[in-house]
C-alpha cells in the first residue's frame, strides 16, 4: 500500500514539477517515471554486480563507456552538467537498451526529455535519489500514487490492482499449473503490468524448476500484455525491463477492436482487471467477441475476449464487478450461461466494496475458470471475503483478520470444502443448481444467512426504565444546583 511517508515525497516531487512549468498531470507522469527508471537501472547494475561474483555471464546494463550515465554518478553533477547529459545522451541510451525491434524500444522511440530548465532537472533528481527503489513493490506504489492523481484515474479504468490482491490470484493459479516453453501468461489491460510482474515474481521465487528449464530466452517468452493506453504501455516495458524481460511482448492496441484469429486460443493463462465503467459501440468492438454476447458493456466484452483468448485447457483468474454475477440483462445472462455450462467455472471470490478505495467503492469479485468448450464443473467454489488485511475506508490501513491466507489454504484443499455447511465462509454449489437459478453467481443467492431472535422488553418496560433514567439525571441537576 501507499505509505503515508510516500504520499507526502511524491507530493513534493509533483510539486516541484508543477511550480517548474510542467502542468500536464501525464507529462510529470512520464517524466517521473523516466527518472524513476533511470535510477532503478543503476539499482539493477549493483544487484548484476554483486551477481556477477557467482555468474560471470551476466551482461552489464552500463558498459565501460557509459558509467558515467549511472544515476549515483549523474547526480554528483551541477545542475548544467546533469542537464546536458540528460538532453544528449540518457534519453539515447535508455532508447536503445533493447533490440530496435523490440516493444520496448518501439515505445521508448517517442520518449522525449521535458524537463524544461537545469535548475527544475537538479531538484527533481535530488527528490528521487531519497526513493528507496531496492524494494521491488516501490515501483508499483509509486505508479498508484501518481495515477491517482490523474483525473481520469478509476474512470478510465487505470487505477492499479490492490498488490495484495495481485499476489494471492497469482498464487491461486500459477500454484500446480504446468509450464513449458510454450506457455503464454496474458494480460489484456495490464496497465503498468502487475499482473505480469507478480507473475514472474511468483515463478523466480516458487517454481525455480520453470527457470531451470526454459533459461532466459525462454522465461521471458512467457509473458504478453497490452494496453489502449501508449504511456500505460511504455510503463508496463520499463516495469517488465526492470525485472529482468528485456524484450517484453507489450501491445498498444485496442484489445477489444483488434481481436482476430491470430488471438483466438493463444494463451495459456490470463490474469486480468480489464476496464468495467463504461461501454462500446457496436462498431468499435471485433465481431467474433459480439458472436458469443452481443453487448455494449466493457466488463461483459472482456469476458468474452478472455474466454476466446484462453486456449483448450487454459485457465484465467479475472476482476469482475459484482453486476456481470447477477445482471439481468440477456448479455449477462449468456456469458454466465457460457461461463457455467460451456467451460470450467472453479471458483467465485467475493470481494469486499472498498477493496479499490478511494479510486473506486464498486463491489468485484475474482472469478477463476478454465476453458473447455463443452465440459462443465459438477459444482463452483464460492468463498465471501469480508477483511483483505485494509480498512475499508478511502484511507486502507493494514489491519488484522486478512481473509487471504485462509483463501489460499482452502483452495489449495478444494477436496477438505466438501461438506462444509452454507452458513460457513465458503462452500460448494452444485452447477445443476445454478443452472436452475437463471446462472446467478452471487455469493449471496446461495449462502444461508443464520438470523438470531433478539428479545426486547415490552414498550411499557423500555417507557417505564426511561423515566426512571430521567428521574435520576433531574435528581442529578438539582444535586448539583445546590453545591452552586
């Protein structure tokens, strides 16, 4: 989560932009981020560095000529200095870290250097040399924090993924799951890439045997994302580049309208909070995700592309608003019918409304299937998360009773969920059942709420002990008018 200590530095620093003459809330956006890259790329060489030990193939980020671009060097410079070098060669180096044909320089081909005086270059510089970037999750605190202060953050759909929430939806489907070097982990609104860092987290640090045996080329083969967004798209590079995949696969295109063949049963798994506050025109969407729910609605048309993006077999673990379980309309009833009779729904998560607060108070829920075509689950895991480990409140402090780790456990022991009643956190639900109940999928139409009897005094009782009540506070009065 944001810290508060983290909040107050990035203030200074957007501050420091904005008094400097960069206005354009996405402009400091990009500017800061570029000098948050720069600085990681020097935390990326020690770390290569102390490796280097142990592993002398390890290539440098900054080879012999270009030390002086390290930001521990690069900052000791005066300010006219530093300035000089930031317009005539970082900007050039950081463009061709990566193969010309590679996404990441296909984005970074358009990054400019903004910054319009020395003076606003050195204070900048100095404010992000106090960021701790060691800390892997900075990263991602630090993306939140500056989206949040775009406008269109969370109407847009570009408010981030809670971390934690991230994690555990990693871990649920990346636990057991077979990896070959034909895998393919999607995300097909990965804004600053979340998804698809946690998942290579996950894998270096739970599944070393992936590693062993695909080496580097293959490792980074498994990942693939896109965003509508180009700059969305330039930060999930150089996110994806800092943790070591230097020829991220990231598009910038529409998901929806660019969808064909090509994309049809490509991915393996698909993990994903696609955009769900707003809607499409028919013409702006590709025909063969129409074919399965003919909708307007973004959440409803994501859905569909992730099932027909999946290939036989895949598996996707998807952020869903509450509306696509229970929505009455024909579209939502389709893609739950899909959902629940066509392929393999495992499990529904329900989630707690202020998990995304303050960008946004919608009730979600995770929704994990795998695709089949044809062969249905005999019955779907529900499970009602109360407590994420965060208040609920726009503030989102840690608290105690994180329902995850008891997420994790269970689903892990699917065959211990059995006989668990429905009164408990989580239980089964026969698909027949579903079926029966026009394909709803709230948590809600099937837990059994266990109502207690709560007895009250008669009327003339509660009458009687509050004038007793009254008696006492006027004997108090007069009480205390006489000591006056």
């Amino acid at each position: 989560m944001v810290t508060n200590e983290l909040k107050n530095k990035v203030d200074k620093i957007w501050e420091t932009f904005w008094t400097g003459g960069i206005s354009n809330p996405l402009t400091v956006i990009e500017q800061f981020t570029y000098l948050i890259f720069i600085k990681s790329l020097d935390t990326a060489q020690i770390k290569i560095d102390r490796e280097k030990r142990n592993n002398k193939d390890l290539q440098d980020i900054f080879p012999s000529d270009k030390q002086h671009l390290r930001w521990e060097t690069l900052s000791l410079n005066s300010a006219s200095d530093m300035y000089s070098i930031f317009q005539n060669e970082v900007f050039e180096f950081i463009k061709n870290l990566s193969d010309k044909q590679s996404p990441f320089s296909h984005y970074m081909k358009d990054a400019s250097f903004l910054i319009p005086t020395a003076k606003l270059l050195q204070k900048v510089v100095d404010m992000v040399s106090e960021l701790n970037l060691e800390d892997k999750d900075i990263k991602g605190d630090l993306y939140e924090y500056l989206l949040s202060k775009l406008s269109s953050a969370g109407t847009n759909g570009q408010f981030r993924t809670p971390r934690h929430i991230i994690k555990m939806m990693v871990e649920l489907v990346l636990n057991d799951i077979e990896i070959n070097k034909d895998f393919k982990i999607y995300d097909p609104a990965c804004g600053t890439a979340g998804f698809l860092i946690n998942s290579i987290e996950y894998i270096k640090a739970n599944r070393i045997e992936v590693l062993n045996s695909l080496g580097v080329k293959g490792f980074e083969n498994l990942f693939y994302g896109n965003d509508f967004d180009v700059s969305m798209a330039r930060i999930s590079s150089m996110n994806m580049m800092l943790h070591s995949i230097s020829e991220a696969s990231i598009l910038n295109e529409d998901a929806l309208a660019r969808f064909n063949s090509n994309e049809e049963e490509k991915y393996n798994l698909i993990l994903a909070n696609p955009p769900f506050k707003g809607s499409l025109d028919f013409d702006e969407v590709a025909k063969s995700i129409l074919d399965l729910a003919k909708t307007k609605k973004t959440e409803l048309l994501f859905v569909s592309l992730i099932i027909k993006s999946l290939k036989i077999g895949g598996r996707a673990a998807v952020i869903i608003p509450d509306g696509v379980l229970f929505g009455a309309t024909k579209a939502h009833k389709e893609v739950r019918k899909e959902l629940v009779s066509n392929q393999q729904l495992d499990a529904i998560i329900s989630m707690p409304s202020g998990v995304f607060k303050p960008y946004a108070g919608v009730s979600t829920a995770i929704m994990i299937f795998t695709k089949t075509n044809g062969h249905k689950n005999d019955k779907v895991w529900f499970y009602d998360m109360d407590n994420d480990g965060y208040t609920l409140n726009d503030n989102r402090t840690a608290c105690e009773g994180s329902n995850i780790p008891d997420i994790l456990k269970r689903f892990k022991n699917l065959e211990n969920e059995e006989n668990r009643n429905r009164t408990e956190q989580s239980f089964f639900v026969a698909i027949e059942e579903i079926e029966k109940n026009d394909f709803d999928l709230s948590i809600n139409r099937y837990k059994d709420i266990i109502y207690e009897t709560i007895k009250y005094d008669s009327p003339k009782n509660i009458l009687k002990n509050i004038k007793d009540i009254n008696m006492k506070i006027s004997k108090g009065l007069d009480e205390l008018g006489d000591m006056i």
